[in-house]
C-alpha cells in the first residue's frame, strides 16, 4: 500500500553563528513506512506502517534543533505529514495539513520539510494530515530541553511514550469514503490500543500487551498521545497516582490526579511513582462518549505494569469512569494551569484586538449538494459541521498558503463572521433539527488578522443535531485557556471566571459537551493556520476554520518564499 522513505536530520550549519542554539546536536535518522501485516483481534489484515512498526519511530530531539525531513511517497494515496504541536515560525510551508498549508506530496512524489523547534519542550507528534491515513502513519515527537537545562521537576529515571490509538479491522480510507457517501456516521472501531497493541482483554490479544518493567520506589515518566481518530479517552493506572507536568508541550502546575482525560491529539505529561506493592497493575484506556445516541466501542485497552521480582500473576484492574462521565472529563480540563516559572512562560496578552464569537457543532446539507440521491443523515439529508455556519470547502487547485503568499484571487474569501449569522439558545435541546437553524452550506472563507494581534475567541457548542464535545487544535499557535463552563456564554456573568494569571496554554481544546471554553493568543506568526475539529469524523464533514495571518512590518516577520520542491497541486 505505502512506501515512503523519511531521513530525519537536524540542519545546524546555519545555526553555527547563534550563539542561542549553540546546544544543538545533528541528529540523523531514516524512516521507512511500508506495508506490514499484522494479527489483531483473531484477523491478519495489511496496514500501513512506519518501519514496520505500528506506532512509528520515535523521534528524539532537543529545544533548538532543526529537522530536515526528506519524504518520499511510494503509496497509491496523496500523502501530507503535519508536526502536530510545532510552532513553524516563519516555516508556515512545513506545517502539512492539505490544500491548506501545502499540496499533497502524490504517488511517486517526494518533498523535503524543514523546521526548528523553538519555545517548547515536552511531547509532540507527528502524523499523516489527509484522510484518515493518520490512524496507523503517525509517532512521537520528543523535546528534551537544550543542554544546559533541565526539566522543572526531578529527574525521572526511565521515560516511557505511552500511544493511545484506535484499530480497524479493514481499511480505514474505506470506512470514511463510505461515511461520506451515504451521508452518515461512518462504523465504528474495533479496538483501541496502546502502542500499537490492543491488550489481553480482548480476544486473541494475550501477546499483543504492552508491559513495562518498574522497580519500586522509582519515578517514572509516561509520555502520552492520543492518537485515537475519534475518541477522547480517559488513561488510569491501577492503585497509582499520576502528577501530570505538562500537556501540548507546555508546561503546568503540577496536577496530581488518578485519571488522565486526552481529547485527540491532545498529549500529556505524567510522572508516576513506582510506591505500590510489588505486583502487576493495569494501566488502562477508555472511551470518554459525551453524546447521546451515538454508536462507539464501549470496550477498553490494557497494558501493564510489571513491578521486578513479582510474584502476582494477575494484574490489578483499575475502576474506570462510565463513558459518560462528563464531571470527570471536565475536572481534569479545568484544573490545568500554566507554570509562571517554566522556561518559556511569556504571560497572558491583555489588549485585545479581535473578538469572535464562534459556534461550533453539528448541521446538515442537502442530499444532493454532492451528488446524492439517498442520504443517511437525519432528516433525509447529509451530515455536515460547522463554525459560525460555515462548512469549510478545501480548495483543490492551490494550498491556501500559496494564494495567500502570491495575492491568488478566487481561492477563498476573507469574509468569515466573528459572529454567527443568528443569535439563538445554542444549548437547548429543543432546538434539534430545527431547521430554520441546522442547514448549512460549505465555502472557503479566513478570518484574515493582522501580525501580532491578540485574538479572543468564545467556543460556543451547539445542540442542533445533538450536544458533544468538540477538541479543537489550532495550527502554528498555540493559545491560553481562559475559562470553560456549561450553557450558553454569557459575557457579564462568565468574563468574572476568566484565569488572566496562570492559564493554561495548548493548542487543543475540548469545547465541553453543550458548553463553551474561551481561548486568547496572539498571532505572530505569518502564515495561514488550520483550527479544526480533532475527532478527524468532524473535520471530514467541514468543522475547521482558517486564520490568515498578515506578514509583519520587518523582513523577520514576514514569511519567506516557499522551497523549490513544494508540491503543485
């Protein structure tokens, strides 16, 4: 199915005369993502892996280093990768999601891509950004800090990447082109896994779990992804606490807590301490369901944790929370705050130059705005997602970051409304379908914004088709989370809740299931930014934005042309 070659190299030559980066190290490395069989579930089936491997390779690097990534797509699929997390300063035609920032990289193809990781430390990943091809192409992005710094916490004794992720027992791109032909939800997964492996409380899994060996008494660093394409998950270990350090490579106030909730793509930092008696215990994954009436896999994955010289045979499971226990979900989201003494804290922006109110949720289009006769979505029509209703179309004849950068017309509009074209009751159920509010239609319009402007936005969820939580992740940018709550907004009241000293800063939020979160960021970096919908169903159906952000005054804050190898469309 695929074949790419990636060679990974960290480019210091052009680094040399910074003193900043004279920390960083070249670091090379060739990854190959070819076919690979594999047996899940009592079912060998043929995915696409990275280095025969499912996850890929782990990529290890340091604050300041610079990766220069050759990819050569031998697939019969259009291919991207994106650097989920990475701020692509200045390096916007690196960033990978496609028709927004770049072309596809076609069969045969190849591209290079070039970036530096400034400004974070913690865990990042890195992922196929067309389809769903990111349920098996994808990996960790490790950040150590530059030598000469240390984390904000004692050192662990062993560092361990904890993947979580979703399985089908057929191919994946089938499962969504058939979703989006009929209109409806697509079927669901048949597993989750860690690190590739589904663990032995599914059948024919005994050998496919993860173990990890730990000696009593040592502290222990669990690096976690949610890989998973549409699931939130909560992550519990039994008869262990979890001290989370860090989340979306930001730094945070240490959070001690018994259950991690991870919305997709979001990642976490936690220390655990190996204090229990020596045994086997569970760590465990589950499905976090904020909707109602909707079809998922109401199972869980499993690895364990193996204490040397054990003599207990079988492992301690852990109480996990029902799937729809939003309290739970919630307490862990909002209790994260921002560490004023992490390396790269730089304080919450207080002038605001752009306000916008944003709906986010569920709408339908007609049946046959694609060609369609017979439609599976409610009402007879087809589903579809939007912000301030608007369904966004991806251009297919050029990336919008080149029609941004050569002043193409005819690409997109920059007419996208900081309001929604009605004010209604957005939570109340008893507004489903209704249909003078739930049609919506699909175009290709920015919110354009000047270089350097503060821009505040209000997530409001939605309850036309029905109320969920909505992860949302901002490329190029990240933003601090000033205040989340259930409802609908209400400025007087809720601007009172807002957190303007320790927020959390990340680049995915999850908009609570019929409720609101509140985000502040300051755009500066030039370029053209994808904010979509995590759960990837959602952003199939068109629930993604695009912020245009206007170079700057000075030649280091505009952005510079793109490479001769950029991919055409």
């Amino acid at each position: 199915m695929m074949n790419l070659v990636f060679v990974l190299a960290c480019a210091l030559a052009s680094l040399a005369s910074s003193s900043s980066f004279a920390s960083a190290a070249l670091v090379e490395h060739s990854f190959h993502v070819q076919n690979l069989t594999i047996n899940r579930l009592c079912k060998s089936q043929v995915i696409t892996a990275v280095n025969g491997s499912l996850p890929g390779p782990i990529l290890h690097v340091k604050e300041g280093d610079s990766l220069v990534v050759h990819v050569f797509n031998k697939s019969p699929y259009n291919l991207t990768i994106h650097w989920h997390g990475v701020f692509q300063l200045l390096t916007g035609w690196y960033d990978g999601p496609e028709y927004t920032t770049q072309c596809p990289i076609r069969p045969g193809s190849s591209f290079t891509y070039r970036f530096t990781i400034t400004g974070q430390e913690g865990t990042l990943w890195w992922h196929a950004h067309i389809k769903w091809l990111r349920a098996t192409v994808h990996g960790a992005l490790i950040v150590k800090p530059r030598a000469g710094r240390s984390y904000p916490f004692p050192k662990p004794h062993r560092e361990v990447p904890i993947i979580l992720g979703e399985l089908w027992n057929e191919n994946v791109l089938d499962v969504e082109d058939e979703a989006l032909a009929t209109g409806g939800g697509p079927k669901i997964s048949d597993a989750y896994m860690i690190n590739g492996r589904p663990g032995d409380r599914y059948p024919c899994s005994t050998d496919d779990t993860l173990k990890l060996k730990v000696e009593k008494g040592k502290t222990y660093l669990l690096r976690i992804i949610n890989a998973a394409l549409n699931s939130i998950l909560f992550f519990k270990i039994a008869n262990h606490k979890m001290k989370v350090v860090a989340v979306d490579a930001s730094y945070t106030n240490p959070y001690v807590t018994d259950v991690v909730v991870l919305a997709q793509g979001q990642t976490a930092d936690v220390l655990i301490i190996a204090d229990q008696t020596p045994g086997r215990y569970y760590m465990a994954a589950s499905p976090y369901v904020s909707a109602t009436g909707v079809k998922f896999s109401n199972t869980f994955t499993t690895g364990i944790i193996e204490y040397k010289r054990s003599k207990q045979s079988k492992p301690i499971m852990p109480i996990l929370p029902v799937y729809n226990d939003t309290p739970t979900a919630h307490r862990f989201f909002t209790n994260l705050t921002g560490l004023l003494t992490g390396p790269f804290w730089s304080g919450v922006p207080d002038k605001i130059d752009e306000r916008m109110f944003v709906t986010v949720g569920l709408g339908l289009v007609p049946c046959d705005a694609h060609g369609g006769t017979s439609c599976l979505g409610p009402l007879g029509q087809r589903v579809a997602s939007s912000m301030n209703n608007v369904s966004l179309q991806f251009p297919t004849k050029l990336s919008l970051l080149e029609a941004f950068y050569r002043n193409v017309g005819g690409i997109y509009t920059t007419d996208f409304p900081d309001n929604p074209p009605l004010r209604f009751d957005y939570t109340n159920p008893n507004n489903r379908l209704n249909q003078e509010l739930i049609m919506t239609s699909k175009s290709t319009k920015v919110k354009k914004v000047k270089f350097n402007a503060t821009v505040e936005i209000v997530l409001q969820n939605t309850a036309l088709i029905g109320t969920e939580n909505h992860p949302m992740h901002l490329h190029g940018l990240s933003f601090f989370v000033l205040a989340q709550g259930f409802g609908n907004f209400d400025p007087a009241r809720d601007s009172k809740k807002f957190n303007l000293v320790n927020p959390q800063e990340i680049n995915n939020i999850p908009v609570p299931v019929g409720g609101w979160s509140v985000i502040r960021f300051r755009a500066n970096n030039p370029g053209v930014w994808l904010m979509h919908c995590h759960l990837d169903l959602h952003v199939s159906w068109g629930l993604a934005m695009v912020f245009v952000v206007e170079n700057g005054p000075t030649p280091s804050s505009r952005l510079p042309p793109p490479p001769p190898d950029f991919p055409k469309c």
